[in-house]
C-alpha cells in the first residue's frame, strides 16, 4: 500500500488561515463604523392611571375584626 504525501500540508493548511486572517481583516476594515454615537435623550411620561385618581384603603390581615 502506498504511503500518503503529507509533506504539502503544512504549507497549504498555513497558507489557508493566512488567506482567511486577511479576508476577514478586509471585511471588519471595509465596514462603516458610526464615528460619534448619539446621544438619546429620555423622556418619563407619567401616564394618568384610573386608580392612581381614587382613594382605597387596604386592610392588612391582621387589622380585619376576628370572625
């Protein structure tokens, strides 16, 4: 049975992940980051709820008359 030739692999495996390191340098480098990011400003609204208008008393367990 023949032996297999691995004397190309080194080379062509290092050569592969230089072409991707720099096709991916060129990719991010290509990109139009924002230069200044903006500020938003934020605004609370309060909102007019029907309960927040009205009066209720909450009783606490321990307040309600013995049964």
């Amino acid at each position: 049975m023949p032996q297999l030739d691995t004397s190309s692999w080194f080379i062509t495996a290092l050569s592969t992940a230089i072409t991707l390191f720099i096709m991916m340098q060129l990719k991010i480098s290509l990109h139009n980051f924002p230069q200044t990011p903006s500020i938003k400003s934020v605004k609370l609204t309060k909102s007019n709820n029907p309960w927040e208008l009205k009066w209720t008393k909450i009783y606490s367990p321990l307040s309600l008359p013995q049964q």
